[in-house]
C-alpha cells in the first residue's frame, strides 16, 4: 500500500509550532493552525466565536489527552478533543485559556 509522506506537507512554510505539554516534557509538533468561524445557534439566539484548532500527523498527537497544555503563536491554549481523519492526520480541537 502507498503511505502518504506526511512530513513534507506539514513542514511547508504556512505550517506553525505547536507545543504540547505532556507529563511535564515539552513536545514540538508541526502543523497548520486556524480559528474558524463556529455558529453556537441556539434558538432564536446565535452567539458567534470561533474554533481553534490544529491539523498535524496523528502520530505526533495520538497520545494526547484533553486538557493538554498547549502554545501556538505564544498563545496558551488547551486540547478538548483530538479527532483522527483515518488518512494519518488529526484535528486537534483547542480552548483559550
């Protein structure tokens, strides 16, 4: 089966550090970060944020448990949730701190 040589797309130059704090070591994961417009839509009410979130290799994150320190772009964040594609990538769901 051809497998995908995933280091290359995530290295790329739009790709950003991630660093996740697990049982006190600090681990680096490269990857693509966004802040998605996310619509709460509840009833007549519709309270608008946004999502953050990290794509990288599931390999790098499949160990990862929420509430996961994390820091991108200096900006303290947690992991909620970890969501594998099934394609060896993963979206990692974060919170603001």
């Amino acid at each position: 089966m051809f497998q995908e040589n995933l280091d290359v797309f995530f290295s790329s130059l739009d790709s950003v550090e991630a660093t996740f704090t697990v049982d006190g070591e600090s681990r680096v994961v490269r990857g693509f970060f966004d802040e998605s417009f996310f619509d709460q839509s509840i009833g007549e009410i519709v309270p608008a944020s946004v999502q953050p979130r990290f794509s990288c290799k599931l390999s790098d994150v499949a160990d990862i448990k929420s509430e996961t320190p994390v820091t991108l772009n200096g900006k303290p964040y947690s992991v909620v949730q970890v969501w594998p594609d099934g394609a060896g990538t993963a979206t990692v769901h974060l919170a603001y701190e």
